[in-house]
C-alpha cells in the first residue's frame, strides 16, 4: 500500500508520526481520503492511534458515505479514552440528524460496555432520538457496571429515561448485588423505565438485598396493561380493601362515616338504626389508608367518588349513648349520622351489621378502629 507519508520508529517511547498545531483550534495531524482511511494507525502491542489536544478534539474522523473514525484491535480495546476532567466525557457521541448517538453491535458479548468508580457508566444525550441503542445478537445490547455508581442510568424531561426492547429476551436487565437499584429510572414527564418485548421479558430486576424493581410516581409508581402473575407474596403496607362509589349529593364525606346505599345506587351516609342498606364505610381515617382501591375510575362530571371500605380494618365513627361498645362487640348503623352502634337486637341486625370493634369505646362519640364484615 503506496503512502505518501511513512513514520517508522523502533522506541517505545518515539510515535512513528507526530503532528503538532500549536496554533487554536488546528489539528495536530489531519488526512484526508476520497474512499479509505483519513488516518490509519497500526501497532502491534500498543495503541494504534493516539490524540491529545488542550481545547480541541484528540482525534477528528470525518467521512461523507462512511465510518468517521474505526478502530479496530485483535486482544485490547479498539478505542481507549481518558478524560481527567471532572465536567467532560472521555467519549462524547452527538446525533444532531435524528440517528444515534452511540450504536454498539456485537456478535456474542456485550454491545456497549460502560465501567465507572464514581459516575455513570454510560451516558449518551440526544436531542430527538436515542441517547444510548445497543444491538446484540447472542448478549446484553447495553451494559453498564458500576463500582459505586449506577452502571446505567436514563434521564429524560420529556420521554423515556431507558428503552429496552427485546424480542427473544430482556429488553432492559438490571442487577444489583450491594443493596441498590438494578435499573433506576427518572423522568418529568414521560416513562421512568419503559420495557417492550415479543416473547421475553419487557422490564427484569433482580436484586440479593434491595428492591429488583422499584417504581416511583407522583400519581402512580406503575401502571400495567394486561394479566400481572405473581410467583411470591404481595406485601401491601395499607389496611383495608376498599372500592370507589358515586357520593350522593356529590359532597364528598369524612373518613370513617358509616354509610348507606342511596335510591339511585349512590352512597350517603347513615341515619337510621339497623339499617339494612349499610354498605360500608368511608376509607382514610386515623392511621389506616387502603391497601387495594376497586373501581378506580373517573365519574360524571360533578360527580364526587370515594374509596368504601368493603373489607379488612378501619376506623369507624362509633356511639357509645347506645350501648358501651366492648372489643369483639357486633355493630350496626345507629341514629346518629355516620355512626356505627353496638348491636343489642339480633333479629334486628341480621343483615345490618358493618362489623366488629376492635376497641372499647364507653362513653359518647369517638373513632375506633374495627373489623369489616358485612352481615
């Protein structure tokens, strides 16, 4: 292969070629080609190409119909970058035309390896399409470890923070060993963590001591679109099960009202003793919030929805005028507006009762937690 320059050096620590600009913004050496390599580096045990530069790029490839800058090494790293600046990249990627930042393919490992101490990974910006697109055939399209950081990490202010799309396996598979985040993902106003696949798994966090998957929301931490299987426990934190009903008079009530189904299959609260229309009462009052809310939709226009509490443990509005209340005590809708009473009349309170206390309450009007149970 004819050459018009030739740099031969036989010390290692002589480069073959070296091209020094000490003007702003020149290139220390430039090459140029129609339809091969600008620049080719070669080297047998060392790096094939070295740049540095003060305030400009190290190495500068640009190519009209082809690869800008290739790398390409048989046993060690095709491109290695050190940046000792805290503020900038080793390696910056910039798709202003749409396209990718970053694209890393491999035929069996990993298609973009990030490694870092303290920081990120990986990081890629874009300012219309994909910060970071790893495509693999047999491994991880992206990877990213971390000793102390986050090994990948998505950010976004409009759309996804991390787009993993797979159509054998995981779309995006993040694990954790030292108690943090497999995959962490935050975003103002779009999907934190989006994971689309055909046949595997669209979203996979494993975790040996913190959370495999943890989600967030200012109005929902997750939001799934089909059939959920669950192989362990569900562990809810919140008390009862409850479901949302149409209020009457679309005014919305106090927690811990008992209440009574309306004319027009409406809820109001409670008025007559051993009412029979009893259907629950209203979820959220003192340290209890419900566990599973049913029927959470939107209502008509002003129209007012509030969670019941069908089942489980609640607090209650209770009138001890009636009867002391004991602990075990059966209790029923009383005269009192929104206030459960002890039973004293069985026939009466077949099918009246709201359920049973939990604590004693003697004297006048109070709010004690009890037991669901319709009757």
């Amino acid at each position: 292969m004819a050459t018009n320059l030739v740099g031969t050096s036989g010390d290692g620590k002589i480069s073959a070629v070296s091209g020094e600009n000490t003007g702003s913004g020149g290139f220390g050496v430039f090459g140029l080609c129609a339809s091969g390599h600008g620049v080719h580096g070669q080297s047998v045990t060392s790096k094939g190409v070295v740049g540095e530069s003060q305030s400009f790029h190290g190495v500068f490839g640009k190519s009209r119909d082809n690869v800008g800058v290739a790398a390409e090494s048989q046993n060690a790293e095709a491109i290695n970058a050190v940046s000792h600046s805290a503020r900038h990249a080793a390696v910056v990627a910039i798709n202003d035309a749409n396209g990718e930042g970053v694209i890393g393919r491999s035929g069996a490992n990993v298609g973009v390896a990030g490694q870092s101490d303290t920081g990120r990974g990986v990081h890629g910006t874009s300012n219309t399409n994909i910060g970071i697109s790893g495509d693999s055939q047999l491994s991880a399209g992206v990877r990213g470890t971390s000793v102390r950081g986050r090994g990948t990490e998505g950010l976004s202010d409009a759309g996804e923070g991390v787009v993993g799309i797979s159509k054998t396996n995981d779309g995006v598979l993040g694990a954790s060993e030292a108690g943090g985040a497999g995959v962490t993902g935050k975003s103002q106003t779009g999907s934190g963590v989006n994971g689309l696949s055909n046949a595997g798994t669209g979203v996979f966090g494993q975790s040996n001591s913190g959370f495999g998957v943890h989600g967030k929301g200012g109005r929902l931490a997750g939001f799934f679109e089909g059939d959920v299987e669950v192989t362990g426990d569900i562990r809810l934190r919140n008390a009862d099960c409850a479901e949302d009903f149409d209020i009457a008079g679309a005014r919305a009530v106090d927690p811990g009202t008992v209440m009574v189904l309306d004319v027009d299959g409406a809820l109001a609260a409670s008025a007559h003793a051993y009412d029979k229309r009893v259907a629950g009462v209203v979820s959220g009052a003192g340290e209890f919030r419900p566990g599973i809310v049913l029927d959470k939709r939107g209502g008509q226009p002003g129209a007012v929805r509030q969670p019941i509490a069908l089942l489980g443990k609640v607090f209650c509005k209770v009138d001890a005028q009636f009867g002391v209340i004991e602990v075990g005590d059966l209790l029923t809708t009383s005269a009192t507006p929104g206030h459960a009473m002890r039973t004293s009349d069985p026939a009466r309170a077949f099918g009246a009762v709201i359920g049973k206390a939990m604590l004693p309450w003697r004297d006048g009007c109070g709010l004690i937690p009890i037991l669901i149970a319709l009757q």
